[in-house]
C-alpha cells in the first residue's frame, strides 16, 4: 500500500481548495467512489495477511471517515456562501415605489367635480351634501319658490307616491339648492360651502338628461356684496378653463332663490363651426347666480338684516362637454368603454391648481 498519510493528506487538501459545491462533488467522487483512491486501497485488503490487514483497515477506515468529515464541513459552508450568494442576487428592495398601471379610466364627471372641488377649495369652500329625496320645504318652498312656479309641475318633476299617513309626496331633488337650505339650518353662519350632486328632472335629449350633476356655492357673511360673488366666478372660470384673460360678463336675469340674479357668460369663438373658449365676438351661458334673497335667510332662521350672501349653480355636464369638446350629454350614461377610453382621465391624474387641471 502506498503512503497513507500522505494520500490523506492531499484530499484533505483538495477538499479544503473546492470553490463550490460541484468541485466538491468530484473530490468525494474521485477518493471514496467506486472508483476512488481511498476505494482502491480498500481493495487491496484481502492480499495481506490477517495482522497488516487489520492494521491497515482501520488506519483506512479512520482516513475515510476523516475525508467524510471534511467533505461534510465543506458541504455546509459552500452552500451557505451559495445561499447568500443568491439572496443578494435576487434581492427586492420593498421601499421603492410602486410602478404605476393603468387601472381603468376616470370618467368625465368624477374629473369636473375633482377639478371643481381643486379650485373652490382654494378659495376655502367645503363640500358639503344631502340626500337625493326631499321633501316640499327643502327643496321648493325654502327657497322661496311659489306653489305655481313651472319647477313643480307634473312635467318637469319626479315625484313619489304620497304618504298614506299625511299625504305628503317626496320629490326627487330638482337642485342641489335643498343642501344648501340644510346647512344655513344646520350651521351657524358665517358659511362657505360648495354642494356637488346628481339631480332629477323629467327631461331628456341631446342636451338634457333626467338625472345630471350640478354643482352649487353658498357663501353666508356679513358685508358680503355682488362684488364678492363676481371675484368668485371670474377667478372660477379663468382657472377652470385655463384662460387667464377670459372674458365673463354678467347679466339680470330672475330666479326666485336670489335678489338680485344673474347669469354668467364667458366669452368664445364659433369661427368655423369651431367652439373655441377664450376669445372672440360670441359669448355662451354657463351658469346662474346672485344675493340670497332676504326671505331664503329668513326661512332658514337667519337675520337678513345683520347676514347676507351669495349663491351660484351650475351644470357640470354642460362645463365638462364645453371643456373637453363632448358633443352630446345622453353619452355620459350610456357606459360605452370605448367612449371612456377616449374621453376618460387616468387614475394617477389627479387634478390640483398648483400642478394644473
């Protein structure tokens, strides 16, 4: 038999030299596999005599068991390093941001309002809302609206069967005006509120539908002047539509809610079949507005005398296709995807006045 010691000696070495697990497995192979050096001494057992054959197989034994051992060590610290190894190589750092995906589309509307709601709260206003169902007082007689105004009639309202107990008949607000009724009763002025809302009117074409969204302001103060109310729409139009010079004027007009009234035009072009907001010879109508009328405050427990304010409305279907050039109102409920797609917001879009509607 050769030299043992030395034999043990360089696999040892070479177990100690493998770099991976692989080299590691070649090593074990090439001393105790069938065909191995440490195999190969054992075969040569049976020639000796009993005495040296004794001796030698335990020295062969202790040697094999040995390179076992150090195989084993080896083993674990190899696979450690490869463990570590992989985990820095497939690491995921959790504190950078999501990536962004388009998850469907924002519709028109739920845009407006945000863009509404951008600019008003700017100037301080709070949003404020009601419910769908009134009753007479909120959303006609509060607001000083008589018994045989048109707003009231079969044709223009929807109403709900009468009650059995008192015959009273709920109406499917025709205005976000109830709301505002609820919060000068509800709060103590001063107030500055903006109510947006779906509406209801028995109506429907192009240009109308039977349920639209408006958007309404209230503004409740003392020494508060048309004056105020007309900064207010000006700086609203300019921001809203993106033209620091737009045109607004003002004209008398009526509605029984307000003293004085009047409705707000913005100036535009139609040269060429083309509506273009901004400048130009034409003007188009986008809302209503004026004083709250002395008996509006006084139906709503406060002093007209000491208390005045401002209140102006709003379509916002009608803004939103002036805005965004949508030619027909009924497509806004129609829940067409490709329709959406095209006119719709991405969900990351998120409108503010410091980084642009």
């Amino acid at each position: 038999m050769s030299d043992l010691d030395a034999l043990k000696a360089t696999i040892l070495q070479e177990v100690a030299d493998a770099a991976d697990l692989d080299a590691l497995e070649r090593v074990r192979v090439s001393a105790l596999g069938k065909k191995g050096r440490i195999t190969a001494q054992m075969k040569q057992l049976g020639g000796m005599d009993p005495e040296a054959r004794k001796a030698a197989g335990q020295q062969l034994n202790a040697i094999k068991d040995a390179i076992q051992e150090a195989i084993d060590a080896r083993k674990a610290v190899l696979a450690e390093a490869e463990m570590q190894a992989r985990l820095e190589r497939e690491t995921i750092d959790v504190s950078l941001p999501a990536r962004p995906r388009e998850i469907g589309h924002i519709h028109p509307i739920s845009r407006t309002v945000e863009e509404m709601i951008a600019i008003f709260g700017e100037m301080n206003f709070e949003v404020a809302e009601g419910p769908h169902i009134e009753d007479d007082f909120h959303n006609f007689s509060a607001l000083n609206i008589p018994p045989e105004h048109p707003a009231r009639q079969e044709h223009d309202t929807f109403y709900l069967e009468a009650r059995a107990h008192d015959g009273e008949r709920k109406v499917l607000r025709t205005h976000t005006s109830p709301v505002q009724i609820r919060s000068m009763r509800t709060h103590a002025p001063p107030l500055r509120v903006i109510v947006p809302g779906r509406t209801f009117r028995s109506d429907d074409d192009a240009t109308h539908s039977p349920m639209f969204h408006q958007i309404e302001g209230l503004v409740v103060d003392k020494h508060i002047t048309f004056a105020h109310l007309k900064g207010t729409l000006i700086a609203f139009c300019r921001a809203f539509f993106g033209v620091d010079d737009l045109p607004v004027r003002f004209r008398p007009s009526y509605f029984p809610f307000t003293e004085p009234s009047a409705e707000v035009d913005i100036g535009c072009s139609k040269e060429g079949g083309q509506l273009k907001i901004g400048g130009g010879e034409d003007w188009l109508e986008i809302l209503g507005c004026g004083m709250v009328h002395p008996k509006v405050l006084e139906n709503c427990g406060i002093d007209p005398n000491e208390w005045q304010g401002y209140a102006f409305g709003m379509g916002i279907e009608r803004v939103a296709m002036l805005k965004y050039g949508i030619p027909d109102l009924r497509t806004f409920f129609e829940s067409d995807l490709r329709w959406l797609k095209h006119y719709g917001f991405l969900p990351v879009d998120i409108p503010a006045p410091v980084r642009g509607l």
